[in-house]
C-alpha cells in the first residue's frame, strides 16, 4: 500500500502544471476546435472527393490533438475547455467565403494560415514543457507541421506557384507525378511509382490511390497472399490493393514513413505486431508397398440396386463430388 501511494504521488507531481500551462493547453484546445469547425465548412462546400478526403483525414489528426492535450489537463486535476464560439464563426466563415470566392485553393490558403498560427503557439509551449507534456505537443506538433506542409504542396500544385514549390522539403515532381493535382485517399499527394495509379469512378464510389500507393499496398501484402495475386485477374488485384491501401493500417503506416518524409520530418514506423510463425501439416503417410488393396464386392440380385450401387461407386461421379 505504502509503495502504491509514492507512485501515485510521483505521477501526479510529475504532471503538476502552473496556471500559465494550463492557459497554454486550453487556448491550444480551442484553437483546434475552431479549426475543425472550419474544416466541416470546407467540406460542405467542396465538390472534389479527393479534397473532401483531405479535409476529413485533417480533421481526424485535430481530434487526436484534441484528445491528447485535454487529456493532459485532466490528469493535473482540471477540466479542460472546449468552447470556442466565437473562433468558430470566424475561421468557419473564412473557410465557406474562401472556398465561394476563390475555389480550393483559395480555402487551402486560408487554412495554412490557421495552421501557421497553431504551428506557433505548439512551438511556444514546447519551449516551456516538461516530461509527458512535451511528448504531447511533440506530437501534435508533428501533426500539425504535416498539415502545414501538405497544403503548401497542394497549394503549390494548383496555382503552379515557384515560390511556394521553393518551400517544401522535396522537389514537387516526388509529390505530384502527372499534371494535374490529386489527392491519394492514402498519402494524400500523387506519388509516382512502377505500377499504375488506382481509380475508381462511375457507378461505384470515387476513390483514387496514386502509384506510389500502389506499389506500398502490394509489398505490404503477405507473401503467401502476394504469391495467389499473380493468378487473379487484373480487376481483381486493382481491387484487393485499394482495398488495402485505404484500409486503417496502411493508412497508418503511410502517416508515420511516406508522408512524414515528404514533409520534412523523420520517419516513426509504428511497432510490428508479433507473428505466430505457420507451421504446415504433416502430410498423410504413403501406403506401405505390402500393403493389399482391399475389393469391395456389393452382389445384387435386383436389377434396380445393381444400377444404384454402379452409379454409386462410379469414379468419374465421386470425382466431380469431391
């Protein structure tokens, strides 16, 4: 019992925040939430499926900022705040009139600058932030410099911008192959690959996976898998491999290698799961040499039972049973 409460009373030491950390934290949690308010406008007002699946992914990566720092606000023994009213009519606003006026673009431009901000003050409270706090905001730092950087490449793609080019980590051919700016609903840029680009469109819904994607989705296959793939028919592969390159895994693993790369900052793989090696059956004995092979007469005298019993043992039927 005694060491129970040293370690209690450790962890909550260790997560003891000052009044000024906890207005950094709330101000950081309301920034977000006006900017997710911000993204759902821009959804509603974008007409591209690619983009709409930018904006969502987006959104999802503020969420999880979210949840992390009003976490950390719970565990110093506050409740956080998640009213940000008049924010959210701001930046919502700035996202609806933006993308009317200016198209996508113009929307793409008007959330770099919120992000540029947030950007910022995740900078200044990781200047101040100590153990679990700062790994924290080293998170959602990350998170947010991918955001800042992703719309810089879009952004620079669209308008055919050199200055803007000038500004990305990479050259902008490593994040647009072909002409036109698209959105991979996996790495959310238009990487080049061996293989062909994935796209689906007409009766069935819009999905597009880049090259490059491709290629990743099919080498993560299991080699068993990979192995029968080569036996199906092409529509069928194309299938399985957006299947699993929109997937919530390989979405994961593009987030933590292709995508963090592309925007400057290193690679964190996340941990591989571990594997039952397969172990294959013992295959059936072979009949010994020795061995006499066993005849089994059925004598009929009714002519009906005869014809059932040489149907019934028939090789050529039993064949086309099994």
């Amino acid at each position: 019992m005694t060491l129970q409460r040293s370690e209690h009373t450790r962890t909550v030491k260790a997560m003891e925040m000052d009044v000024e950390s906890q207005r950094q934290l709330t101000s950081l949690i309301l920034h977000e939430v006006a900017g997710i308010s911000a993204l759902e406008a821009a959804i509603a007002a974008e007409d591209s499926p690619g983009y709409v699946v930018l904006f969502q992914d987006a959104k999802v990566d503020k969420q999880a900022n979210i949840e992390q720092l009003a976490t950390l606000i719970r565990m110093a023994g506050s409740v956080p705040s998640e009213s940000a009213a008049f924010r959210q009519l701001v930046q919502k606003s700035q996202a609806r009139l933006a993308e009317k006026v200016g198209g996508t673009a113009a929307a793409l431009r008007t959330m770099r600058v919120s992000a540029k901000e947030l950007l910022k003050s995740y900078g200044t409270a990781m200047s101040s932030g100590r153990g679990l706090v700062r790994t924290a905001l080293e998170k959602a730092h990350g998170r947010t410099t991918v955001q800042v950087q992703t719309l810089t490449a879009h952004i620079a793609k669209l308008t055919s911008n050199a200055r803007e080019a000038a500004g990305l980590p990479r050259a902008l051919p490593e994040y647009f192959a072909g002409p036109e700016a698209k959105v991979c609903f996996r790495c959310h840029f238009d990487r080049p690959g061996t293989r062909q680009a994935l796209e689906l469109s007409g009766d069935r819904p819009y999905t597009y996976i880049c090259a490059g994607c491709h290629d990743d989705a099919v080498n993560e296959f299991r080699p068993d898998l990979a192995a029968q793939m080569e036996r199906w028919t092409q529509q069928a592969r194309e299938a399985r491999a957006i299947q699993h390159a929109i997937g919530r895994a390989s979405k994961l693993t593009a987030a933590h290698t292709v995508i963090r790369k592309l925007c400057g900052l290193p690679e964190t793989p996340p941990m591989a799961l571990p594997t039952k090696p397969l172990v294959s059956p013992l295959p059936p004995p072979a009949p010994s040499p020795a061995e006499t092979r066993g005849v089994i007469h059925a004598d009929s005298s009714d002519p009906g039972d005869a014809e059932y019993v040489k149907l019934l043992f028939n090789p050529d039927r039993v064949r086309n049973s099994w």
